[in-house]
C-alpha cells in the first residue's frame, strides 16, 4: 500500500476546497497515474493546471511539483515511482509586481 500526503497551494486549493489530503493506493505508482486519479477526483480544471496550454504534453513552466522537499523536473519526471509516505505539494511559482 502507498500512502501520500498531497499538500495544495493556490490555485490548486480553491478547487480542491483543502490544504491538503491524504491518499491511498494499492498499486504501484508514477506521478503520472497520481495526476490522472485527481482529473477524476477533481475535474479538467484541475488537471489543466498542469498543463502548458498551447503544448498540452508540456508541464506548465509555472507549475511546481515539490517531493519530500525536493523541486525537481526532467525527462521522465512524469514517470517517477511515488513511494509509500511521500509528501507532494503542487504549487504555482508567480512571478511581478
């Protein structure tokens, strides 16, 4: 079993209605079959956030997925292992003033 933790900084909360949950899974799973369990759980707003939205296979550049601490993005990183008491926090960089 894999239990996580998902923290939801703004936008992600006003859909969510929640600061964070926590989730469980009896499989094995990548962040891309967490992010598709959430498009069920919360709908195409939600899971648009993720998305570049002129290339819709592109993550948003804004977009920030945090694991246990660490921001990190390449090529397979749709691809990582979630591991049992992994802590994710989906969040959007703003940048101006």
């Amino acid at each position: 079993m894999i239990s996580l933790t998902l923290n939801y900084e703004p936008p992600f909360n006003e859909i969510t209605n929640k600061l964070s949950e926590n989730i469980e899974f009896n499989e094995e799973l990548t962040l891309t079959k967490l992010l598709n369990f959430l498009k069920k759980k919360y709908g195409d707003e939600f899971y648009d956030l993720f998305w570049n939205k002129k290339n819709k296979g592109e993550i948003n550049s804004f977009l920030s997925i945090i694991i246990n601490g660490y921001n990190f993005r390449d090529k397979d990183f749709l691809h990582t292992n979630l591991k049992d008491k992994d802590d994710l926090t989906f969040l959007y960089i703003y940048f101006g003033g």
